[in-house]
C-alpha cells in the first residue's frame, strides 16, 4: 500500500511520489504549468544574472546540458561567423578570373579563386542553416579594339551566384563534389545548375547548386567611352547543410542577345574588392 500526502494551496498540488502540478490539480507530467498564458521564470537565467542571456534584441536559446540542467548557451552556440573575407578573391585579370561572353545564355562559368583557403574553407559541427553574404567585382572588355571598351550599344546581362565543395583534401578545396542539395536532399534554388561549361559554352561539365542569385544589366554608348572597371554583384541567401568541411566558389556568367558587333566579350571576375560572410545559425 502507498501512501500518498496532498497539498492545496494558490492553485498547487504536490503528489508524493507522482506529479507536481501548478494551476492544475490533475497533472499530466512530473511537472505540469497549466493554463495558456502561463510561464516558468528561472532568476538564474536573467539578463540582469546571467551573462550568457544576449537580452531582448537577441535569440538566446536554453539548452540542456549534460547533467539535465536548463542553460542558456552561448552565442557561438547559435550563431557563428565562419567566413569574414574583405578581400575574398584574387585580385587578377588572367584565365583563373575568365568568364567569356555567350549568346545562348546556358550555363555558368567557374571563375575568380579565394585569396586564402585556410581562412576561406569552413567547418560545420552540426546542423545549420548557412548565410551567404558577397559583394563581387568585375570588369568588362571587348577582346579587340585599341581601346578595349565594348561600343556595339547592345545591352548584357552579368549573373554571379556562389556554389559549395565539400573539401576533401585538405590540400585540394578544388577535388571535393560541388554540394547540389541542402541538408533534406532537395536541390538548392530549384538546381541543379549548370556551374561549369566546355569553352564553346555548349556542353555542361559540372552542376552544382547556385546561391544568392544576382545579375545587372550592363550598357553602353558608341563613343568607345563606356565604363569597363568598378562594377559589383551583391547577393544574400541561405541554405541548410549538414555538418563537414566546405569552401564557397563563385560562378558567372556574361550574357547578351545579340553578338554581332563588337564579337566576342570577356569579364573578369574578382578584379577589384571583394567581400564575402558566411555565418551559421545552428539549430540542432
């Protein structure tokens, strides 16, 4: 036989050796709160006691830790900077940078490579959704002419978007697969997309999915005057990834509905300032 003592006082009761209810005589749980505007408040978790409590203007989280006590985590719980790049690419005009001109617009081109990849390649320790932030710079030339300037007066079109590698080799960011799904298998932005193409822009020889989508129009006069330097894509996205090791590439392309003229026409990528953020908000 068991024995069992009840209490009843401002709406508690306390079963020994059962449920303990608030606002409810009929508890459900070791702990029942009742009521639908209730709450439970722990001093020890305040702003005003707890360092670890980012206040109102932030998200902090409770977590269990590892004796079963509620703790607030810490900000790099949550959220973490993986990347904060002021100069993220090669500031070159050579092949590494090279997009060239299509008619066709079909697919992207690979082009500009980080200045650094031991600061550029990030690691995932769980779940996350990953923000991308860039800004990019370009340039544009005709591939003949004294100056250099494109004056066909035919409008382009510059597309940039970033893709993932999972890096692999430590020694190799490149060797990794491009990543084509988010953490739940679904194909990033509706891809896979066409990252990589032969030199004649007709055959596809990579996909990979493509985020923070961005692309400017770009025209000109026929004074040979047209601005050819100083021109930036800004882009923001986010995509959820499981845990591992990846490095953010860019992909390009430079388009135009009619190539006669001026003829063939390149871009480089990365020429100027760059800036690149990736940051991790964790969930699980």
């Amino acid at each position: 036989m068991r024995t069992s003592i009840v209490f009843f006082a401002l709406g508690f009761s306390c079963t020994l050796l059962a449920q303990v209810g608030i606002n409810t005589t009929n508890p459900q749980q070791s702990v029942h709160v009742a009521g639908s505007t209730s709450n439970v408040r722990i001093d020890g978790l305040n702003e005003s006691n707890n360092t670890e409590n980012l206040g109102i203007n932030s998200t902090t989280r409770v977590y269990v830790d590892g004796e079963g006590d509620l703790v607030l985590g810490s900000e790099s719980d949550n959220v973490q900077m993986l990347v904060d790049s002021e100069n993220y690419l090669n500031n070159v005009e050579n092949p590494t940078s090279l997009v060239n001109q299509t008619g066709t617009a079909f697919g992207y081109e690979i082009a500009g490579y980080p200045t650094d990849f031991a600061g550029s390649t990030f690691t995932l320790t769980k779940n996350a959704i990953v923000e991308v932030n860039y800004s990019v710079s370009y340039s544009l030339y005709k591939t003949s002419g004294a100056s250099g300037r494109i004056d066909d007066q035919h409008a382009r079109i510059v597309q940039t978007g970033l893709y993932f590698r999972e890096v692999t080799d430590p020694t190799d960011p490149y060797a990794g697969p491009a990543v084509i799904n988010d953490l739940d298998g679904i194909p990033i932005n509706g891809g896979p997309w066409c990252i990589d193409v032969n030199a004649s822009g007709t055959v596809c020889l990579e996909t990979g999915g493509l985020l923070a989508l961005n692309g400017q129009f770009y025209a000109n006069n026929s004074n040979r005057n047209g601005e050819y330097k100083n021109f930036w894509n800004t882009g923001t996205d986010y995509v959820k990834l499981p845990p591992g090791t990846y490095v953010a590439l860019f992909a390009a392309q430079l388009a135009v509905g009619n190539v006669s003229g001026t003829g063939a026409v390149k871009m480089y990528l990365g020429s100027g300032a760059d800036e690149m953020q990736i940051i991790a908000h964790y969930y699980d």
